[in-house]
C-alpha cells in the first residue's frame, strides 16, 4: 500500500470531484442547527456523504432565539 505523501498522490488514488453534482432528493431537509455547532458538522458531513448539496437554502443564518451558557470573567 502507498503511503499518501500529498494532495496530488491523494488525487491519483482517488480521484477529485470536478465533475461532483449533488442531487436534491426528499432527504435534503433545512437544519435549524446553529452553524459551527457538532450538530450542524455532523448534518453537513451526511449530506456530502449522501451526494447531497452542503448548504440548504432554508439553513438557519442566524442565532436569533438562541441561549447559551455565560461564563463570568475572571
């Protein structure tokens, strides 16, 4: 087995995705997940698996009615 040194050796081995044209199929739903969170990464990471396109038109933008935890300051 070659060791993979770089991105061209990674190309070589396993092509590149030029030609990649996601599908839109009625398992591509909007998240309300808020971005960066584990939640959204792991949402984004199955549509790339699935073929699907990354980002869904109704995603949630913002982080508008959302609460989180305040750390006082030392």
């Amino acid at each position: 087995m070659q060791k993979i040194r770089n991105v061209f050796d990674a190309i070589l081995k396993y092509g590149h995705d030029e030609d990649f044209a996601p599908e839109v199929d009625n398992d591509f739903v909007p998240t309300d997940a808020p971005a960066g969170s584990d939640q959204k990464i792991e949402i984004m990471r199955n549509r790339i698996e699935m073929g699907q396109p990354l980002w869904h038109q109704e995603d949630r933008f913002d982080y508008s009615g959302l609460t989180g935890a305040i750390r006082p300051r030392e």
